[in-house]
C-alpha cells in the first residue's frame, strides 16, 4: 500500500483543474494515504516545490478556475539528469506515485517518471480537446460554454447592425471548439484545419447569405488557420457589403468558473486515478470513452490517430446552404 501521493498540473490551464487536484487529495485521504502537490508543474518536481495539503484545501478549490497549484512549461525536463533530481525530491520525501493533470506533452514526462520508478498516472485537462484518446477533456465543456455565450452576445449586435463578424476561438490545432460552438450557435460560416475554407470559399458564401438579405452573419474560424482574422474581416465587407469587424475570443475561453460536466469529470477522473495508484499501475492515461472512464498505456494514446469528423462538419454545413 503506498503511504503518499503527489499531484501536479502541467502545460495550459484550463476549468476543471483544480477539481481534478481535489478529488485526487481527497481520494488519496479516504484511503489513508498522504497527499501533496506540487507548485508549477515539473519545473517545481526539479525546484522541490512541494507541499503536503488536507481536505480544507480541497474543499476551497473545487469550484475556482485555472489552476492554484501553477503551471510551468519545461521543456528541460526532456534532460534525464533534470528528471533524476525530479526523483530524487520525490523519494526523499517518499512520494510513491503522481498523478499528472495536462496533455499529451505532460504525460510524455509521466511516462518517463514512471520507468524511473515513480508510477504516474495521466488526467487529460485542456480546453482544446486535441487529446485523441478520450472523447472529452477537463476543461473543454467550460470554454465550450464561453465561446457559445460570447457568439450569442456578438450576434445581438450583428443582428441589431445587420452586420457580419468574424469570431476566432481557440483550439491550438484542433477544431473542436470551433466545430461544437458553430454548431450551438447557428454559425452560418465556419472553418477549421480539418475542414478547411479558403478565404476566396468563406468570402463567396458571405456574399451569398448578403444576396438573401441575411441581417447578421457570423464567421467562425479557428485560431492559426489564417494569418490575420482582422484582414479576413476587411476582405469580407469590401466583397459583400456588410460592415464587418473581426473578434478574437483569446484568453477568455481560458479562465473562468468551471461548469457541473467539466467538475464531474475532473472528480470522477481524480478518483478513478489514486484508484490505479492504489493497484500499483503506472504509465496511465485516464481517458472517457463512450462515456465510461478508462484507463489506457500512455504510449498507445500518444499515438492513436485523431477521430475523424468529417461527417460532422459535412452534415452542418449542409444544413447552411438552406439559407
């Protein structure tokens, strides 16, 4: 029986963090085992910025967004010496296992702690949803509903303007949330890296919907697919009329409390985690599949292939052209 537990959040913050750390001390508590956390991610695992917490401070992080722990990036820690003086402040203070809160770079460094003897286990927590191997992540449902509610309040006034804007969301690659926030706010336009519009395709179809007196359009475009969302926006009104202005949701889809889904997840996840610790696994990643918690090798999930989603996207935008 392993006697203590460390846990640590890695890369991006995103919602749901801190419910992850809480179930996870919490967890490690009920089973009569010490928790601690580690401040910053694997640059405090190599600074020795670690800390036993209780239940007191569990309590007063489930509901709080970001991360109060910290989060570093470090790249460094690919240097075996760096990850050995990481293990050597573990096990002096006998730290048997961690658990690792981020994505797919974070759990590269898990899997190397545990063949040098510390067992970790992985908890997907990023607002991109770009971990292939689980349907969801910690974190994707809040900044799901952020990017909704902020195209919801740009519609009023394009519907109020007869006006056309241009919304980048986040995604860093991946083009779920443009794709779901599309899809729950009836984006007439939208483009991803997986289903790709050109500008020339996004400033015919705006053109289009002007043609058929469409009073507000929204153009939905995730981040790093076009060099400038503020000249897309200019091309756009020079083609089709409509006064157009480009917003860049940034940061904001980022913070912000997290909501019941991103809290169950995070809670049920922490659980499911000490529970493999507990067993003596390592090299773990949780993930949901089909709506159940499963727990997978770490090297197979960094290379499944993404999902595809192409009849998603295929279904929506033909919904579009009944306009």
């Amino acid at each position: 029986m392993i006697k203590k537990i460390g846990v640590l959040t890695s890369g991006g913050d995103a919602p749901g963090m801190n419910a992850t750390i809480s179930s996870v001390v919490k967890a490690a508590i009920s089973k009569s085992i010490k928790p601690f956390v580690i401040r910053d991610g694997y640059k405090g695992l190599y600074n020795d910025w670690i800390e036993e917490v209780d239940a007191i401070f569990a309590d007063n992080i489930i509901s709080r967004g970001g991360t109060v722990i910290g989060s570093a990036r470090f790249p460094e820690f690919k240097d075996e010496e760096i990850r050995k003086k990481a293990v050597e402040n573990l096990k002096k203070r006998g730290i048997e296992a961690l658990v690792v809160i981020g994505g797919d770079g974070s759990y590269q460094g898990a899997e190397k702690l545990t063949k040098m003897g510390i067992n970790c286990i992985g908890i997907p927590g990023t607002i991109d949803n770009d971990i292939v191997s689980s349907d969801y992540t910690v974190g994707f449902d809040t900044a799901l509903n952020t990017v909704v509610r902020s195209i919801d309040a740009i519609r009023d006034t394009m519907q109020s303007h007869n006006r056309c804007s241009v919304v980048e969301i986040m995604g860093n690659g991946c083009g779920d949330l443009t794709l779901y926030g599309a899809i729950a706010t009836g984006a007439e336009v939208f483009s991803t890296k997986e289903s790709f519009l050109s500008e020339e395709e996004i400033i015919k179809q705006v053109k289009h919907l002007a043609e058929m007196k469409k009073r507000s359009v929204i153009v939905a475009i995730a981040e790093k697919t076009y060099p400038d969302a503020h000249k897309l926006a200019e091309k756009i009104e020079a083609a089709s009329g409509y006064v157009t202005r480009a917003t860049i949701l940034g940061h904001i889809q980022r913070g912000g409390t997290p909501t019941a889904m991103d809290r169950y997840l995070a809670v049920s996840a922490g659980i499911f985690a000490v529970d493999k610790l507990v067993e003596g696994k390592g090299g773990l990643y949780i993930g949901m599949s089909d709506n159940k918690l499963v727990a997978r090798d770490i090297e197979s999930t960094l290379n499944m292939p993404r999902k595809d989603k192409s009849e998603e996207y295929n279904k929506i935008r033909e919904i579009n052209k009944a306009i």
